[in-house]
C-alpha cells in the first residue's frame, strides 16, 4: 500500500539551478497538494489540483510551477532556485467519495528536504 | 486571514499520563478541522476529522473535539507511552477558499518512559 510518494527525499541545490520533486499517488485520488513547511511556521500551500489537467495557485505560488497530466502524478517545477526555496516540500492527497470532497481527510507523502545555497 | 495557533509549543508528560494538546482559530467559518501526527523526518498523518457540525471524534486512545464557535479544538490522550512521541499539528479547512487548509505549527510531545 504506497499510498503518496515523493522523490527524491533530499536534494541539494545551487542558486539558479531548476528542478522537478516528483509525487505519484495510487489511492486513485482525485485532489492533489503540495505544500512547504519552514522551520517554526505552519504548512504553507503551493498549488493544488482537483484533476487530471486542473491546477491552481494557493497561498505562496511564486517560484514555482505545477501540472496534472494524469490522476496519479503531480510534479512541482522549481524555476530559478533561490534560498528561500530551502524548506520540506509535502506532496498530499484526498478523495472526493460521496460525501462532500472537503470532509475527505488529507494523506501525506514523507516528504522532499531541499537545500538551496 | 484565517490563524491557527497551537499552545504549548512543547510539551512533556511521564509515560501513563493523560494530556491534552490545544488548538485555536480566529475564524469559525470553517467545513471541518484535523488532528496530524509528524514523526521526525516523516510526512503528515491523519489521526481525526471532526466536522464543523460534529463536537467529537474518537480513535483508539484519541479524542478530538471542536468548539466551532470559540475557535477552540482539543486533542485528548489518554494513558500516553513513549510511542505517542511525536508532534501533532491541527488544521482547519474554511468555508471560503477551502482548498486551502490553514496549519498551526505545532506541538512537540515527548513521552517519557
């Protein structure tokens, strides 16, 4: 039972570089996540996607880019590292079931370190 | 703006002890609030979900509860052991933009055996 994956765990980055973290789920969800968290602050959303071909901004986009070819995949694009991009990126997924989508609970994925220096 | 605040920040309790941990928010339009578990190193487990129409859930030795109308939400542990280490971090989901869950950063608990 995978549940949510990411890769690569850790990754070290020099400013300016790009990269792709990579999230795969196979619970056939429809909602995807991805979220930072920084040391002493809550978890901040980035981009979401409530389907196949479907993303949108959340609260701290900038830097960053997103697609949703398909329903298990949700890659982030780092553009341009910067080391205000140093932080655990969190992949998370929820169904949407009969009830009401927003009632699903969230399931995480263990999470990529990056460091940009 | 939606805030989420957890106090203590930290806190430990003998093994066999009860605790709860608090959770606050300034907003109480919200459609459901969650108790997380993080383990060192590890992503986010869900442990409850309360409803904004529900006052409780239980799991196990867990028991969260949700005062919507205070901002208040509290997660009860019964008979803690050293396994329950661990921090636990609340989230509510707002009725306006609910695709964005507000976090609190947290409380740390140690269990000492």
């Amino acid at each position: 039972n995978a549940g949510v994956t990411q890769t690569p765990k850790f990754r070290i980055l020099k400013i300016g570089q790009s990269m792709t973290l990579q999230c795969a789920q196979d619970m056939n969800h429809n909602y995807m996540y991805w979220y930072r968290q920084d040391p002493g602050m809550g978890l901040k959303l980035i981009y979401y996607s409530v389907g196949a071909g479907i993303t949108d901004k959340g609260e701290v986009p900038n830097g960053y880019n997103v697609s949703r070819s398909t329903t298990e995949d949700f890659p982030l694009r780092l553009e341009l590292a910067a080391p205000s991009q140093t932080s655990v990126y969190f992949c998370a997924s929820s169904s949407t079931g009969t009830a009401s989508s927003y009632n699903s609970p969230l399931h995480f994925g263990n999470g990529t370190r990056l460091t940009v220096t | 703006k939606q805030e989420v605040t957890q106090i203590p920040a930290a806190l430990s309790v003998p093994e066999g002890e009860n605790l709860v941990l608090n959770c606050s928010f300034t907003d109480s339009a919200i459609y459901n609030l969650q108790w997380f578990r993080q383990d060192p190193g590890k992503g986010l487990t869900s442990l409850l979900l309360i409803q904004s129409s529900q006052r409780e859930q239980t799991s196990g030795r867990l028991n969260a509860s949700l005062d919507k109308s205070s901002g208040r939400s509290t997660l009860y542990i019964a008979a803690s052991q050293p396994g329950d280490s661990a921090t636990y971090l609340c989230a509510v989901r707002p009725e306006t933009g609910a695709n964005n869950l507000f976090f609190g950063t947290g409380t740390r608990l140690t269990v000492i055996p």
